[in-house]
C-alpha cells in the first residue's frame, strides 16, 4: 500500500498556534500557514521550528514595519513547510504585494522518469456574512 500525502492549512494568529503547531509537524508533510503576523525579521521562527522541513514564508509586515511607529495589531503573512524526506522541488509562482496570496507549484518525483506536479494556492478569504477568516 502506498503511503499518503498528509497536507494541512492552518492559521497562527497567536503564540498558541506556534506551540500547537510543533504537533502537526509530527502529523503531516506539508503545512500552509496564513495569519501568522510574523515580521520579515522573524521569519527565522519558522526555520527553527523543525529542521525536517523545507520552509518558505512571507510577511505582511513589510510595509507597516517600514513606515516607522507601529499602530494596530499584526496581520497576515504567509508560509509553506514541505517535509524534506519527499524530495520536493518547489518552485514559487507568485507571491501577490500584500502577502495575503501566494501560488506555488510543488513538483514531486515518482520514479526515476516520472513526477506529479501539484500548484497550492494559500490565501485569505473573509467571508462577509460571518466575518469569519478561513484558509482556501
């Protein structure tokens, strides 16, 4: 029987999320994260989390950081983490300006010939008749 790909989309919007989200790197190969309000000169974090993970992440940051006085609270940001162990070439895509969405072709190899090519798409819905955010 051949093994699953066990993919996961999750939300970080908190210092319980980091700690949740050690968890499900024991539980999954690949792991799209949005809202995790990240800096760009904490996306280190990440990195630090597993070592047997691949790791690309954006932060939304950027433009509010470097406007000087931070007001309001963090928002956005997103992140990829593939398992090193499936050998994946990842290639990003797209990354639109605010780093809410974000288009990346994961390409895997299946034999010496062969590779499955997969295109995650990770972005931000706010749906207007709950006021819910949920991960597409």
């Amino acid at each position: 029987m051949a093994n699953k790909l066990r993919a996961v989309l999750t939300r970080m919007d908190s210092i319980m999320g980091f700690r949740l989200f050690s968890n499900l790197c024991f539980l999954s190969d690949i792991i799209a994260v949005e809202e995790h309000w990240l800096a760009p000169y904490n996306l280190d974090k990440f990195t630090n989390i597993n070592s047997e993970f691949k790791v690309h992440s954006w932060s939304a940051m950027t433009d509010k950081i470097s406007s000087g006085f931070l007001t309001g609270r963090p928002f956005g940001g997103l992140g990829l983490f593939v398992r090193k162990t499936l050998n994946v070439k990842i290639c990003v895509l797209e990354v639109k300006s605010n780093c809410r969405d974000a288009a990346v072709c994961c390409t895997f190899p299946l034999l010496d010939y062969c590779f499955l090519r997969y295109i995650f798409v990770v972005a931000l819905l706010i749906t207007r008749s709950h006021g819910s955010v949920r991960v597409l």
